[in-house]
C-alpha cells in the first residue's frame, strides 16, 4: 500500500469517526443533557410545592384550632344567652306578679 492511499484512507477514517462521534453527540447526548435540565427543574419545582404546601398545612392546622377555639367561645355564649334570657323572662314574670 502506497504512502498516500494510506494518508487517504487515515484521513478518511477520521472525518468518518468525527461525523459519527457528532452525529452520537447531538442525536444522544445532547437531548440526555436537556432532560437532565428538565428532571432538575422539575425536582426543583416539586420542591418548592412541598414547602409551599407545608406551610399551607401548618396554617391550616393552625385556623382549624383557632375555629375549634371560636366554636368553644360560641357554644358557651349562646348558653349565656340562654341564661339570661330565662333571667329576663323570670325578671318579667316577677314584675307581672307585682
């Protein structure tokens, strides 16, 4: 084989395995680095709506004992009401009576 068949086919050889090594990089590794990016903002994103929804739990954990507190103050005012509306009638019936 001739010096120059043997360059040829060398350099033939390279631009062979540079287009394949070009064609493997954008076919395969460039759409495995762009999920890569987007299983990252994903994950950043879940995050965040974990933390987000943690705070949303401890608050609403926190208005429903502030409800359960208010239903308490409510339940033992409308006994005072009561109360003191059979005062109030008692108080009429004695004025009557009068």
């Amino acid at each position: 084989m001739e010096q120059t068949t043997f360059l040829g086919l060398l350099i033939g050889a390279i631009v062979t395995l540079l287009t394949i090594s070009t064609a493997v990089t954008s076919l395969i590794v460039r759409p495995i680095i762009k999920l890569n990016k987007s299983i990252t903002k994903l994950d950043d994103s879940i995050r965040h709506i974990l933390d987000d929804n943690s705070v949303i739990r401890k608050r609403l954990d926190k208005h429903g004992d502030q409800i359960d507190e208010n239903t308490q103050h409510l339940i033992r005012h409308d006994k005072d009401i009561e109360r003191h509306d059979k005062e109030i009638e008692e108080l009429k019936k004695k004025k009557e009576e009068k």
